[in-house]
C-alpha cells in the first residue's frame, strides 16, 4: 500500500470516528501530495511524496517556533498534535549520530580541511543519505565542526 492510498483509508476512517483534528491534517497531505502532482504533470513516486510530507514537517515546526515567540501555548498544542500526525507518515529520520558518521567519512573521503569546503562535503552527505529523512540544518552544524568553521 503506497503513502497515497493509506492516506485515503486514514481519511475514511477518520470520517467515521469524527476525529476532525486528524482528518483536517489527512486532507491537508493529501491536497499538498495533489498540488505538487499537478506541478509535476505526473503521479509522484513514493520518495517525492516523502519529501512533501517533509516541508509540511517543517512548515509545522517553523509554525511551532514563531507561537512560541507570540506566546500562543494554544496554538502551539494545535500545530504539535498536527505535527505527530505527519510525522507518522514519515520512515525514521537519521540520526545525529549516523549523520556525524557520514559527515566524518565525507571528509575523510574528500580531504576537506578548511570550511571553504563545506559546499563539497554537503552535497556528498546529502547524497549518501539521499531517500531518507535528513535535517540538513544539522548536517551543516555537523559538518562547519568537523571542518573547524
């Protein structure tokens, strides 16, 4: 059963449970899965459905941060819930110790030794762990300390 059709089941099932909260979330991936389909002009493979799902993720996350900065604790508990949701749609992120192994061995690989080659050593991690959940806003940490920048 691919993510889509899952999806489409969750939804009947949240209809009839009345779990609004859930099913809101449900039509919002399934609407975001459909604009991106349209903008593509074809039906999406499995790993570019992952990476939609990811930037709602992260949308939820940012939303996270800037309520909490308002002080909006009901928002907050709104956007949080929704986020589970979503998240359980994703396979495992990586670890930050998987992805300090990867950035290491990069480096090691590409004998990086100055920031100036951070560019590189991105686009080799990135592309070792190319298909899964990446935060890349931590391999950048990971890597600029490794790499002394």
């Amino acid at each position: 059963m691919t993510i889509q059709e899952k999806i489409q089941e969750d939804i009947k099932e949240s209809m009839r449970v009345k779990d609004a909260l859930r099913l809101d979330v449900l039509r919002g991936m399934k609407s975001a899965i459909k604009h991106k389909e349209i903008e593509k002009i074809r039906t999406l493979e499995e790993s570019e459905v992952h990476q939609v799902l990811h930037t709602l993720v992260k949308q939820r996350k940012d939303s996270i941060d800037q309520f909490k900065k308002g002080g909006r604790a009901d928002l907050v508990a709104r956007e949080e819930d929704e986020l589970k949701i979503l998240e359980s749609y994703l396979p495992a992120a990586v670890s930050g110790e998987e992805i300090q192994k990867v950035v290491s061995q990069s480096i090691a690989e590409l004998q990086a030794t100055n920031p100036k080659d951070l560019g590189r050593v991105m686009k080799a991690v990135m592309a070792k762990l190319a298909g899964r959940i990446v935060d890349g806003k931590l391999v950048s940490e990971q890597a600029r300390a490794q790499l002394g920048g």
